[in-house]
C-alpha cells in the first residue's frame, strides 16, 4: 500500500513468472484471454485511447487504454461512477521470464470496499492468469 502525494491509496502485485513477455502482453490485451483469467466478458481492444468496459456478475467497471508500449507497458483507467483509477502493468525481462508488476492507483481513503476489493482481487486474478498462461502455447 502507497499514499501518493494527492492522498489517494495504491495496490501493487509483483510476481515473476516463467514466460516471455510477448505472452503475457497476448493474455493481457486480448478479449478472450482477458476473460479467460479476469472473469469479466469485455470488448477490450488495445488501441491507445480505445474505451471499453468489463462486465461481471457484480457489476461492471468502464476503461480507456491511457498508455500503451507493446510488451512492456499498459494503462488503463478503471472505474465507475464512484471510483476513477488507472491500472498500470509493467513488463520486464528477466533470465528466468518476466517480472510483472500491476499498480491500481487513485483509491480514495473514503472507498474502503473498492480498496479492499481491489487488494483482495487482484492476487487471486495473478494466480488465475499464471494458469491461463500455463495454457498458452
């Protein structure tokens, strides 16, 4: 957990995993496999400025694709009409695959249920996408 200066909270997962970066970019920008480890129908497109949703029996979060180098960075914002966030992956080349890192900022410290939502959530979604990815050829 970080506080920025603008007083908002952060998540933060990190894992380093046995694949190269171009697979882990496929399983993190196209719509099948996003669903396939998010558990989210979605009409994703990675496409700098492409707006799109995420959809799930809980509800649903909106998106625009804010930032994007292929294999090694992707932004998004994520939010409905109470929460404004922005995920930001990051790939990097390691001997061993890829470490990937995921921030979720701009958490307000009076949105404790999308906070802890988020910090719940996302471990078990890294854990579902190292299984998709072991199912990638």
């Amino acid at each position: 957990m970080t506080a920025p200066a603008d007083d908002t909270l952060s998540i933060v997962v990190e894992r380093d995993m046995p694949h190269p970066p171009e697979k882990i970019w496929r399983a993190l920008t196209q719509a099948p496999l996003l669903e396939a480890w998010l558990l989210m129908k979605n009409d994703f497109q990675a496409t700098l400025g492409q707006r799109f949703s995420f959809r799930a029996d809980w509800g649903a979060v909106e998106g625009e694709v804010l930032a994007m180098e292929p294999h090694e960075t992707l932004a998004y914002s994520w939010g409905d009409s109470n929460l404004k966030s922005v995920v930001t992956w990051t790939l990097a080349p390691i001997p061993e695959g890829t470490r990937l890192r995921m921030e979720q900022a701009g958490f307000r410290r009076d949105q404790p249920r999308y906070y802890g939502g988020a910090r719940a959530g996302w471990p078990a979604h890294f854990d579902r996408l190292e299984q998709a990815l072991a199912g990638l050829a």
